[in-house]
C-alpha cells in the first residue's frame, strides 16, 4: 500500500491510471445521493447562519423587534429570549445533518469508486473523505453562511427563523432531554462553585483599604463601596420625604408662588392640587425669570412641565437611566396606593456614588443629628436609615432583619416595638441601644443611638 505519496506523484498517478480502472458505470444512485448531500448541505447551512443572525442582533435591533407586530419578528423574539431551546435545536440539527452527509459520501464511494481500487489505494480514499468532509462541509455549510449571516443578520433571520421553527418541533422530544441534562449538570457545577455577593467585595475592598490612611485613597474607597451597591438600591432609600418636600399648590397666585421660590431657593418645585398626592407637574424657576415683573395676575399655570413619577420599589440605576433617556433632574415617588411619598433627584441618585454634593446654598450638613461621642448620637426621628448608617459608618444593610417596610429611624423603632414609644422607653438590638428622647402620640420625634 502507498501510504506516504506526494502531492505531486499524487497528481501525477490519478491522471496515470484509467478512468476505467478507478470508476464503476454510472448508475442513477449517484445523481440521487449527490442530490441528497447538497439538500443537507443547504440545510447545514440554514442552520449555521440562523445562528449567528439570531446571536449578533444588538440592543437596538432587538427593541425594533419588540415594537413591531409582525409574527415573524415575535418568532424570532420567542427564540431569542428562550437560548437554551435555541442551542439545543441548533446542535441537534447541525449534528444531524453533519453526519448525515458524511454516511452519504460514505455510500456514493464505494458505489462510484471501485472497491478494488479504494482497498489498493487507502491514503487515497483518506485524502478523498477528509478533502470533503472538512473542506466542503466547512466552508459551504458553515463559513460562507456564517460569514453572510453576520452582515446581513436581520435580514437572515427573518427569513430563516421559520425553519428553525420546523426543526425545534420536529426535535422537541430531543431537545427537552438535552436541556434538563444540561440542567442537571448546571446545578451540579453551581453547587461546588460560591458565589461573590456586593458584601463580598464590599468586605474584600475594605480588607484591601485598611492600612491605607490616604484621604484621597479613602474617598476612592468610598466611590468604589458606592458603585458595588448602586444597583441594589431602592428609590425609597434616598429620596426626600413628602414631610420635607417643598411645593406650591396650583390655586396660588404668581405673588404667592415667588415668595415660595424665594424661601426654598430650589430650581424646580412640584406643583400640587390640594394635597402632596395630587402632584400636576414640576415648574421650572428658570421659566419664571423672564416674566419676573408680571403682575399678580400672570398664568404661571402654562409653565408647569410634566412630572416624571416612579415607584418606590424602582433601584437607581434604572431610575439613573430614565432621567437620561427624558431629560429631567426630578421624579415624585409613588407608593403602591397611588399616593405620592416623596421627591428623588439626579443629586440624590449620584450622592450614592461619590458621597454627598455641596455647593453654597448647602448647610454644612444636611443630616440632622448630634454627635455625643464615637458610640452615642442623637438622630431626628425622621431620619432616613441610610443617612444613619453613613454617620455610623455601617453598612447600608445592617437593620435590614428589623427594618421592615421603614426608611425613616423612627418607623424601625416602631416596627421593632410594634407601637409608639413614650419618651424614656429603650430599646435593644445586636449591639445598638435606642432611647426615645422625644415623642407625642404619633411619632417618633427624637432618638439617642448608642453603640456597644
């Protein structure tokens, strides 16, 4: 047996020796099998391009998608947000195929290619099967589809998404038995790894950051603390409460409104009927300054811009992205009863990233408390848990088992004593100590803290 020929004696020996030695009669089989590996060819490659049109459509394409109602467009959203079901269709149909044509060039060998020849010449049949199997298979049923698909990706898979279809119902039996095996072993696999948690790297800088007494590498400390818990942070952590809210009721005249603006020295206020629940908008101080010197009478109700209102349950980086994408500074938080529980600015949302924002209207501090010593402070009742837990330089979770629905230091000392305290009471949990300095009968006014 030649098992070691040049290429060129190779070339130099097929076209040496007779046709008729190497190839049987033509037989109608051969244009059949032919037939039958270009269908699955074709196939192979359907496949191979449905997958990387569906895999490369971007965030853009994707929403475009999801506004349209064309079912075509729904399909493909269908399988775009089940990937599991979208693999497993994949690997099927492409295994499938794949071997498919290896077993038909397989039988058209040895129907076309004489059996005495191939048995002389075995390095000869190797080259034929791998110059095909890889070569052919390679780069007409993966590559070039592969490399169209990616450029016309959209295009692709609208018009291919149907025969994906076909085949995920056609293996649906063996797609949901290869789904729950890779289930099976995904949790397997998840058992013996651990997860890192927002605590975990919270802890991890801190280890990292203790022996380093650098002012400036402390406040990068505390950006980096802010971005770790950015997303877990709830809208109602950091707004403003309805009790501390400045507004303006519609009914009031222009007059009333500039004494109001005075006051307050804010740029934006909301605009109310009534009461804080009826928020109607948000007036804009900077739209008032060209009417300055109108009278008593002025509409200052046409100035008023709509309100963007969010939920109190909604996390800050979500709200960060909606004030980029409508280009406001301001939203009215909502509770679950459509009343309004406070306001949330772009500097509340940013503050819990690189610390608090002063500029020169600001008081030196904006949380009212008193420091007796490093173990015992004073906190208005009001107080937001988030506000003590940055003076105590605690983490933001600690109350957290306690807490309950409260933002406020004086609704966790209520949902930790189940009714209103009187002045004197004390209360315990873990290593804090609170002592009720001042209340009346509904509320919490005034609370000492201390620190064991």
């Amino acid at each position: 047996m030649d098992d070691d020929i040049p290429i060129r004696i190779f070339l130099n020996f097929i076209l040496s020796v007779p046709l008729s030695d190497i190839f049987n009669p033509f037989d109608i089989a051969y244009v059949y099998e032919i037939i039958g590996i270009l269908v699955l060819l074709l196939l192979t490659g359907i496949v191979s391009s449905t997958e990387v049109a569906l895999f490369s459509l971007d965030l853009q394409q994707i929403k475009q998608l999801e506004h349209t109602t064309d079912k075509t467009d729904k399909l493909i959203l269908e399988f775009i947000n089940r990937p599991r079901k979208l693999l497993a269709t994949i690997l099927l149909a492409i295994t499938l195929f794949s071997l498919s044509i290896v077993l038909l060039f397989e039988s058209l060998t040895a129907l076309w290619i004489k059996e005495e020849f191939l048995h002389q010449h075995q390095t000869l049949e190797f080259i034929i099967k791998v110059s095909f199997e890889t070569f052919i298979i390679v780069l007409f049923a993966e590559v070039i589809p592969k490399i169209y698909a990616s450029q016309h990706n959209i295009k692709v898979a609208r018009l291919l998404i149907h025969p994906i279809k076909f085949f995920s119902t056609a293996f649906s039996p063996f797609v949901a038995g290869l789904i729950a095996i890779s289930n099976f072993f995904e949790k397997r696999l998840e058992g013996s790894q651990k997860n890192v948690s927002a605590q975990d790297i919270e802890e991890a800088i801190d280890i990292t950051t203790s022996q380093d007494k650098n002012d400036e590498n402390k406040n990068d400390t505390k950006i980096l603390k802010g971005i770790v818990k950015f997303g877990n942070i709830t809208v109602t952590q950091i707004m403003k409460s309805r009790m501390d809210v400045v507004a303006v009721d519609k009914a009031c005249n222009f007059e009333e409104l500039l004494n109001i603006v005075r006051e307050s020295g804010y740029s934006r206020i909301p605009v109310v009927e009534d009461n804080f629940d009826k928020v109607v908008g948000i007036i804009y101080i900077k739209d008032l300054l060209q009417y300055i010197d109108a009278d008593n009478n002025f509409n200052w109700q046409s100035l008023i811009k709509p309100a963007l209102y969010v939920p109190e349950s909604k996390k800050i980086d979500d709200l960060l992205e909606d004030f980029q994408a409508k280009r406001v500074h301001m939203a009215i938080v909502v509770d679950e009863y459509g009343g309004s529980s406070g306001i949330v600015t772009l500097e509340d949302v940013l503050e819990e990233v690189i610390g608090d924002i002063k500029d020169e209207f600001d008081d030196a501090s904006e949380i009212d408390y008193k420091k007796l010593d490093n173990h015992n402070f004073i906190f208005e009742g009001r107080t937001a848990l988030n506000d003590v837990c940055k003076v105590l330089e605690l983490p933001s979770n600690i109350f957290d088992e306690i807490r309950g629905d409260a933002d406020s230091l004086a609704g966790m000392i209520l949902e930790l004593n189940s009714e209103i305290p009187i002045e004197g009471d004390e209360l315990r949990y873990n290593n804090f100590t609170f002592i009720i300095l001042e209340a009346d009968k509904t509320r919490v006014i005034r609370v000492k803290v201390t620190l064991h």
